[in-house]
C-alpha cells in the first residue's frame, strides 16, 4: 500500500517570501500522479498542482512550483512571493495511474501542513 | 456549471440515527467518491463509484452504504451513526479516467455525532 508523508505539521511564511513544504511518499509502482491540494479555512479542497512520474520536468503553476525527486521519492512544493490568501492547510496526495486494482482512483493523502503567512 | 455540490453543510445526529448526506456534480463526470477527513490523518476514501449503478469499497467503508443510481447523484448513507463517524465529509467526482483525470472536490459537510 502507499503512504504519503508531510512531516511539518505546521509552517509560517512572511509576505513575499518563500517557502517549501516537504512530502515523501512509499510505493513500488513506477507510474503515479502526485498531486498538491489547499484547503482554505473555507475547507474547499482546491488543486494547485499535479506531477506526473513520468515526467522528469518539474511541475509549474505561476507562484507554485514543485521539486519532484522520483528516486528518493520526495515532492515538495515551493510558493513564491507568498501572499496572504496563501494561508491555508496544504496536501500532498498520491494517485496511482493504473486503472484496475482495489480503490480505483483513490487518492492517498498526507496528514497536511498549517501555512500561516505574516504582514 | 456548479461544479460538485453537497448538502449539507453542517448535520449533528444522535448516536443510532440515520441520515444521507447527498452528492451531485453536473460535469457529466463518470467517477465520483466520498472521503472522510479527520484531524491529523488527511482524507480517506470511504466508497467510490466508476459510472451509474456501479459502486465499490474504499478504505474505509464501514458503517456507510452508497448507491449511484444516475450520473449526476451519488448519495453517502449512514445507517446507524456513531461518534466514531464524527468527521468531515468531502465528495469527489472527475471524468472516467480517474488515474489520469483531475478530481474536483465538494466544498464538504461537517458531521457530529452525539
């Protein structure tokens, strides 16, 4: 089974800055999505942005972009120029990109890191 | 579109009731789920559906029954609440090909139980 792993529970960022929020991951299959999600006090659950393993090119999406490292099986995502509507609980989630098997299309989520963004 | 809808928002049920918590998306989309959401442990996939009158196990199906008896609709029913079912439940559905497709995702429904 795959397991995803966000070991910061929490993070803080100033305004403008950067900052990157770990994810590991546990799996023996060679093709998989990896995903990042926010959720927004709102408790919506949005899509900021989605790598595919076959892809080597790192996953870009204006301020968001992801630092993809398929051996040691880490996906972290960097937010640049952090604003405020950044603040928010931010998932990394795992999908595997076969399509039988138990749990077809099942995403597989981290525990979530607490991003708080300072004036 | 209104993209995936649920209602309701927020429910508290005594321990014992039953109630749907109900799911629509207008995206023609084929694959829709339920997660539950509980503090430090993410979402987990509860059941999920691949298409009308088609339905499956997820992680953790206990205590929930779901049907999908149209494209638009696929309703969570707990039969019996109990406090261990006090979460947050979200609703997921993208296009037939979910290992490749995006899933748009519910804005939730936070459940209590008494």
């Amino acid at each position: 089974a795959q397991t995803v792993t966000q070991s910061q529970p929490e993070m803080s960022v100033q305004e403008a800055e950067t900052v990157t929020l770990s994810c590991t991951y546990d799996t023996s299959e060679s093709d998989y999505y990896l995903f990042w999600y926010k959720q927004p006090p709102s408790r919506q659950m949005i899509l900021v942005i989605r790598q595919e393993a076959y892809k080597q090119q790192n996953a870009t999406e204006n301020r968001f972009s992801v630092n993809f490292q398929k051996a040691a099986k880490s996906f972290s995502l960097k937010i640049s120029d952090s604003q405020l509507g950044d603040a928010a609980m931010y998932f990394c989630a795992y999908r595997s990109a076969h399509a039988g098997g138990t749990s077809y299309g099942k995403l597989t989520f981290g525990q979530g890191t607490i991003l708080t963004v300072h004036p | 579109n209104a993209g995936v809808t649920q209602t309701p928002k927020f429910q508290v049920l005594k321990t014992g009731q039953s109630m749907t918590l109900q799911c629509a998306q207008d995206m023609n989309h084929e694959y829709m789920s339920w997660y539950r959401q509980d503090p430090g442990m993410g979402l987990r996939l509860i059941h999920y559906s691949v298409g009308a009158g088609i339905t499956d196990q997820g992680e953790v199906p206990n205590g929930y029954n779901v049907s999908r008896s149209t494209t638009e609709d696929f309703p969570l029913r707990l039969l019996s609440a109990a406090p261990s079912q006090t979460s947050v439940y979200f609703c997921a559905s993208s296009f037939g090909r979910p290992y490749t497709d995006t899933q748009y995702f519910g804005p939730g429904t936070r459940l209590t139980v008494l």
